[in-house]
C-alpha cells in the first residue's frame, strides 16, 4: 500500500484542500508520487531519455507485450491517445465497427466524424455486456469492416465488457482490434500472449495512479509499420511518434516530464503492490465496501453484481424529493470525499469510484460521510 492511505489509518483525517477523490481520474495519488514531481528535468538531458524507456517498457511489460507490441507515449489526455490510435490504426479506406454501451463508445464515434472514418455503430444498453453473437454476426454479413474498437470499463456506468471473448471472435474473423483501456489498464488483466489486438490506449492518471498529462499506446509492431501517413494530424500520428522514439529516444514535442516522474515513481509503487493481480484485489475490496456500504444505507447499485467492474460504481439516485445531488456532493466534499455526477442517459444516477491511492478503511469512512450527509438532508435508512 503506498504511503497515503497506510499513513492515515484514522481513514477521516483529510485537508480540505485536497480531499480524497472518489473519481474515475483525476484521482487521490500517493504523496510519494506528488513529490517524484519536485525535480527539473531537460527533454533532451539523458536521465529523462532513460526514464522515458524505462516506462514504456514497464508498461509493456505489464501486458506481457514487450516481444509483439511498441509502447507509444503522447502527451495529453485519455482522449488524446484514443483519438491518435484510431487515425494512425484506420486507414482513410478502412471502417470501424464501433461497439457502445455508454458514453465513452460514443466518443470514440465522434472522433470517427472529426477524422472521416466510416464506422458502423453496434449499440447494447448502458447496463447489458456487448452481445457477442452479434458481433460475430456482424463480422461475417459486413466483410467491409476492417477495425473493431471496444471500451474494456465503460466508466459511463462501470460496466465490464467481456474483452477476452471479443478479442478472440474479431480474431477468429481475421479483423484488427482497438482497445480503450483508459479505466482498466494496471488493475484488469491484459496478457498480449493470449488476447490478439492491434492497439490498446491508456493513460498514466487511472489505474497506474500517476497524474494526468500523458496518455500512451501499445501498437502492433508489425502493424504500425503498415501505418505511415494514416494520420492527418502532425501532433497525433503515433507512427511518427514512434519513428522519433526509435531514433533517439525523445518526444516530437515538448514532453511531460514532471507527469513521467510521477508515472515512474507510481509503477514502482504498483509492483510493490503485487503487480496487476494486487491492485485489482485492493480495488475489488474497496468496491465490495463500497456496494455494502451504500446498499446498508438504502442505495441501489445501477449494474448487476457480474457485470461490475471494480473501477466506479453508478447508484440510483433516490426518489426521495429532499435528496439534491448538488446538495448531497457540497456536504459530502465538506467531509473531505469527492464523488462524481451520474453519465446514464436513460436512469438518474451518481457515480463513486474505488480506484486511486484509497483502501477500504477509507471508504468505510466515505460511507461513514455520506450516511451523516443523508442526515442532514433529513433522509434515513430506507
């Protein structure tokens, strides 16, 4: 356990002015990761050259891809680096298959329309898994589409998609994969040696618990090879980028050293942790607190308990006609605890992350913050 949440076995002690972040990301990092950042380095000075393919090895090897794939780095957001694999990944001639089950699918449709890709959307409801007869059904009547791309947690509502199976059938029918690993990377399992994709974009403030300002790409190797002028953006082609890394180690552009500092110091504190398999146990405790937690007090989870994935939970909002969301976030963040507004488009929710430098002692103390917030919105136990 990093320093943070072990320091602070009390769970309720916090500053006002950085409460702990119940959030899919930005989220609470380990002050021994804040103060990785207290150093200057050049973008050219070696020991950030050094840095930088320590990383991208580092995150190679968490998905076993370190023999088939090259990790790309991109500063910027989650987005950025979705949005960079799907233009350097499709060519102008190709289609996507685009499966959705919340908001972040539809994004990725979105930068479809901003870069000219044809795509075909293959849309399942904010709270059911992507249906995979379906999909395969799809694959075979549609022999234009050249590219699947799928969200592993769909964070719109925590859902689990199902990646291993859909990997294996867009496989079978000899299609290229593109992953959204955003919410999942560092504590869900991704084992190149076993699950066939093309590209896989993450970022470094999510589950690897670093700070945002970078997000990355593990390509193919062979494939990004076939991808050279793909992307009509000079800043988002990742096979320039990677070109640029090959060549001497450094970024096109003006880096994010002090997010790399943080990412380094927060991959060490991650394999002190056990590796993927103990993070995912930590973040499956503290959403197994959570659930309880919340259910104790009335709440109702918005997903069936098998198709959660440990990362944030959407709850029903109350019927109740005293309970404000406003209201309920202000006195819950006067408690020191940020959630996060609902971002179902059919149900009135909210959404409480379990990820981030917390364990269950501090979410017992959540839930210990949110039942005096429902008291003093006059709403008891149901």
């Amino acid at each position: 356990m990093s320093d943070k949440s072990s320091d602070n076995k009390d769970a309720v002690s916090y500053s006002k002015d950085d409460p702990y972040l119940l959030t899919p990301g930005p989220l609470t990092t380990s002050s021994s990761v804040k103060k990785a950042m207290l150093h200057d380095y050049g973008s050219r000075d070696e020991r950030f050259i050094e840095l930088n393919g320590r990383i991208c090895a580092r995150l190679l090897e968490i998905a076993h891809a370190g023999e088939t794939h090259v990790c790309v780095p991109l500063q910027g957001s989650g987005t950025f680096a979705v949005e960079a694999m799907l233009a350097t990944m499709i060519p102008v001639e190709g289609k996507l298959l685009n499966l959705v089950n919340g908001a972040y699918g539809h994004r990725i449709s979105e930068i479809c329309d901003y870069l000219g890709r044809e795509y075909l959307v293959h849309e399942s409801a904010e709270n059911v898994a992507i249906d995979l007869a379906s999909l395969e059904k799809t694959l075979v009547d549609d022999k234009h589409i050249t590219h699947v791309s799928i969200v592993y947690c769909e964070t719109t509502s925590g859902i689990l998609n199902p990646l291993e199976e859909i990997a294996e059938i867009v496989y079978k029918h000899g299609r290229a994969l593109l992953v959204d690993a955003m919410s999942a990377f560092g504590a869900l399992p991704v084992d190149a040696r076993k699950l066939h994709f093309s590209a896989l974009a993450a970022s470094s403030n999510k589950c690897l618990q670093g700070v945002p300002g970078m997000g990355f790409c593990l390509i193919n190797s062979h494939t990004l090879e076939q991808c050279k002028g793909n992307a009509k953006s000079l800043s988002l082609d990742l096979y320039e980028q990677a070109l640029a890394f090959r060549k001497n180690g450094q970024w096109r552009f003006t880096p994010p050293v002090h997010c790399m500092l943080a990412l380094s110091q927060a991959l060490l504190e991650l394999q002190e942790e056990g590796g993927v398999e103990g993070r995912l146990e930590r973040y499956q405790e503290n959403c197994n607190v959570l659930k309880e937690g919340m259910r104790a007090l009335g709440f109702r989870t918005y997903l069936a308990d098998e198709l959660q994935a440990p990362i944030i939970v959407t709850f029903i909002t109350p019927s109740d006609n005293r309970f404000s969301f406003e209201l309920f976030y202000r006195l819950i963040a006067e408690k020191g605890f940020l959630i996060y507004p609902g971002k179902i488009t059919k149900a009135d929710t909210f959404r409480i992350g379990c990820i981030g430098d917390l364990d269950a002692d501090l979410m017992r103390a959540a839930i210990q913050a949110i039942e005096a917030s429902l008291s003093e919105l006059g709403i008891s136990n149901s």
